[in-house]
C-alpha cells in the first residue's frame, strides 16, 4: 500500500496515512467532532472488523493547512453477492480453485461499518473537500489496482457537496434509505394517541396476544461486555440468513463500542422467561438515538409483533431523558 504518498492536488495536496500516525494529529479529532460516529468510532472499526485494508486521506491547502481527514478503504467485492440458486454453486465451485474469480477490487470513501460522512474540519469546507477528493482518489486507486471507485452510504444531506462527483461522471445510485421517527412526545400514550384507529386497535390485539405468552423483559445497558456470549449468536444467526452480506461485526466491536464510546452507546436487551431472545445497539447523539442493528431469535409471531412494538416504548423515554 501506498502509505505516506502525497498526491498533488489544486491549491493543495493529500496524503496517504495510517492509523497509527493520526494518533498525533488534532485534525483527525476535529474532522468528525460533530458527528455521531466520531473518530472513535472509525478506529474501533479499523481494530475490530476483517476483510478491509483501511487508509486515511489527510488533505492540505497551499498553506500547508489541515482541511480535512478522509477515511477510506479496499475492499474484494463479491461480484455475485445476493446470486440465489446454481449460479452461485457454480461459483463457490470455481473459488475452491481460483479465490478471487468474479470479486473486483473497490476503493471505497467512508466507513465500513455505516453511513459515511464527509472527514471536513469545518462544515464550510465540504464543497472544497469533495473537490479535492475528486482530484485525488481516481490517482490513488489505479495507484493501487483498484477497478472501482465508490462513496459509501453517503446521506443526502451531502447530495450538493458531493455534486462535483455526478458532474464528472460519477453515477448516483440509491442504497437502503433510513427512516426517521419524531419522538415529540411526551409519553407512549401520547404518541399512541397520534396513530390512526385502524393502527390502534391492531396493536392493542397484538399487546393482548403477547401478554398472553410468557413475559418479556427489557433491559437498557451501555456495559455490553456481561451480555456479549449471549447476544452474539442472535446477530450471527441473523446475519448468515441475509442474502446480502458487507460487513461482519464482531464481540470486540461491541465491547470496544461499549467502553470507548460510553456515553453514546445503548444495548436494549429483551428476555423471556430468563433468555436473551432479542438485542438491538444503539447510539445516542445530542437528540437522536440512531438503531444500528436489532436482532432477535424465532419467536411465536404475537411475542415478536409485542417486542418489535414495544421497542418504541423506551425510545420514547430515551428522548424525554435527553430533552
């Protein structure tokens, strides 16, 4: 890897960098202060997850002045990822001999582990940013063999820094969107009050029948490392059902997460009848709780339907806490 290489940029430069010499870099702090998955995050990320070669673009200005800290990294795509039936079968064949058949090498911008954000020291300067990753990311990637340049997961919010990219031939293409729920209320009855009649008289069926099986209880915890044997299976058992796979987190993620980022992380942990059936990891950011992954074992439909709906309940009270 081209580690330290500095590629020419207008009225500036970037470097290529590791984690390791960011350690003294103040700009790697400031670059992400704002956001939810700050600099912590991305370095639990590089230390705990596998299959990513992880690099950081430090990008100056003419006056030798720190703008921004881009991370970034490789990754060998499966190219029949999500491929159901014999044409998979015929690949996975063809691996056992040739291992990388059908995978293409992508550079990718952003975090391999969520939505990516722009790495800028000041917010004004993302428009500058995107332009000088423009100029430099097509140089580092044939640099580096990469066949694909991609910026991963970006919100929309980025949509008019990041136009410079579309206007040089840069395709837009629409990944899973988020959804977003307004927690204005004061309460659950409040917010049930809020739901159509039709929406109220289902959930109260599917409360009556959940109440009717054995208990669930839930837990909100920010230490996960007591729970972590327990809850692992349900998000590998999860995970290997999805016909689409990027990532895999692994127990040192949730651990890391859970003692590094202590004041944002939220584990709600749902039990019945003493077991862990289901857990979902939160972060917690000024005024938003942001639902990374809730994963769950095979319920009976009625207790399920309750401990999805249930779920909003301590969401609620997260919301009045933080007000």
């Amino acid at each position: 890897m081209s580690v330290g290489k500095t590629i020419p940029i207008p009225h500036g430069f970037a470097k290529i960098t590791s984690l390791a010499d960011l350690q003294n870099c103040d700009a790697w702090s400031r670059a992400f202060r704002n956001k939810c998955k700050d600099h912590r995050y991305y370095e639990i990320v590089e230390e705990t997850l596998q299959g990513f070669e992880h690099h950081y673009l430090v990008v100056e200005d003419s006056s030798n002045h720190v703008r921004a800290v881009q991370p970034m990294f490789f990754v060998r795509q499966n190219l029949v990822e999500g491929v159901p039936g014999k044409v998979r079968s015929a690949v996975d064949v063809i691996r056992k001999i040739f291992p990388r058949f059908l995978t293409m090498r992508v550079l990718m911008v952003g975090c391999a582990a969520g939505t990516g954000d722009l790495g800028a020291c000041d917010e004004k300067d993302e428009t500058w940013v995107a332009n000088a990753l423009l100029a430099s990311l097509r140089t580092y990637a044939l640099q580096n063999k990469a066949s694909l340049i991609v910026l991963k997961d970006f919100p929309a919010k980025y949509r008019s820094a990041l136009e410079t990219f579309v206007l040089s031939g840069y395709a837009r293409i629409p990944s899973m969107p988020m959804t977003r729920l307004s927690l204005d209320y004061e309460n659950w009855d409040e917010y049930f009050r809020t739901l159509s009649k039709a929406t109220r008289k289902d959930l109260r069926r599917k409360f009556r029948k959940a109440e009717r099986g054995a208990k669930i209880e839930m837990k909100v915890v920010s230490e996960i490392a007591p729970f972590v044997d327990e809850i692992y299976p349900l998000y590998l058992a999860v995970h290997e059902r999805s016909p689409l796979k990027f990532e895999t987190l692994t127990k040192d993620y949730f651990r890391a997460i859970a003692q590094r980022m202590p004041e944002r992380a939220r584990f709600f942990i749902w039990r019945q009848s003493g077991k862990i059936v289901a857990f979902s990891f939160c972060l917690v950011c000024g005024d938003a709780i942001y639902d990374e992954c809730i994963e769950s074992a095979k319920l009976r439909a009625e207790a399920a339907s309750g401990l999805r709906i249930g779920a909003a309940r301590p969401l609620c009270a997260a919301h009045q806490r933080s007000a």
